[in-house]
C-alpha cells in the first residue's frame, strides 16, 4: 500500500484499510488560500470496506472548524464542519453505479491507484463552506454602515455647494 494520502481506492477498500489522522489546514491549498488565519486542524478518518453487495466502498468522515470571514460584519466566523461520506468505487465510468435514490452522503468514485486522499477530504470541506458565510441573522450588521450614511450625506453636501455655486 502506497504512503498517505495516496491511496489505491479499490486496494484501501478490500484491505479494510483503516486512517485516522489530524489533517491541518496547511495541507488543503484550495481552503487555505480562501481563509483566514489559516490555522485549523481537521479529525479525519478514512476507511475501506466493502457494502452488502461486496462493492469495494471508502468512507470518510472530516469534522472540525473552519476559520471564516462572516460577509455582513467582516468579523471571524467559525464554521462546525462534521462530513461523514461513503463512496462507492467502480473501475470503469460505465460501471459507476446509480445512486440517485440513495442517501445524500453516498456517492460513487471511480477506482483510481493514485487517489489523493487529501483532496476527497478537501472536497468535503469546502461543499460545507457556504457561498457568503454570514453570522446568525439579526447577531451582526455591516460594519461601515453609519460611516456610509454619513458619507452619502457628505456627497450631496457637496452636490448642494456646487448647485449653489452656479447661482
Ligand atoms: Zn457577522
């Protein structure tokens, strides 16, 4: 078996293989690059078995918190991430099976020798990020509100001056 994260998907499957380790953000390029302070430290674990139908399946499970900006007040937001992801692996695309009637968090993988497990746990984070991460509604307001309104005010000031100017 290849060293973490590469991981032969279908090989981690049938072996039970079994990883739990702390991922620190440092690690997920992608995610480090849209939060701030970078600092975070994910609980992951990642193993292999196989469903009731003998179909090699991986499951992984991230929790921990996310470092966010809110995008009403511009403060820190903390964001509780806990994924707990079950894939299915097929070795051919044709093969991928149809899961739309499962349960949300099951989804299929396509067998891959080289799979990097860092980016499935990556990829779980970042669907949890919403769009525009905001505080609770009514917990915050924009911060350079007031300051706004006055500025507003200050440029028809200006426009009054001006208007008056010409008389
Ligand atoms: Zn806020």
């Amino acid at each position: 078996m290849r060293g973490w994260p590469v991981v032969d998907s279908i090989q981690f499957a049938r072996q039970h293989g079994d990883v739990h380790r702390p991922v620190g953000i440092a690690e997920l390029a992608r995610l480090a690059s849209m939060v701030s302070p970078a600092e975070a430290v994910f609980d992951v674990r990642l193993q292999g078995f196989e469903d009731s139908e003998g179909r090699p399946c991986l499951r992984l499970r991230v929790s921990g918190q996310v470092p966010l900006v809110c995008q009403r007040c511009l403060e820190p937001l903390t964001l509780e991430i806990a994924a707990d992801r079950r894939f299915v692996i097929a070795h051919r695309e044709q093969d991928l099976p149809d899961l739309s009637d499962e349960d949300d968090d099951i989804e299929s993988l396509l067998a891959d020798g080289n799979l990097n497990a860092l980016a499935l746990v990556e990829d779980e984070i970042l669907l949890q990020i919403p769009m525009a991460p905001m505080h609770e509604e009514g917990t915050c307001t924009p911060p350079g509100l007031a300051t706004d309104r006055r500025s507003a005010g200050s440029v028809f000031g200006v426009l009054g001056t001006l208007l008056n100017t010409k008389d």
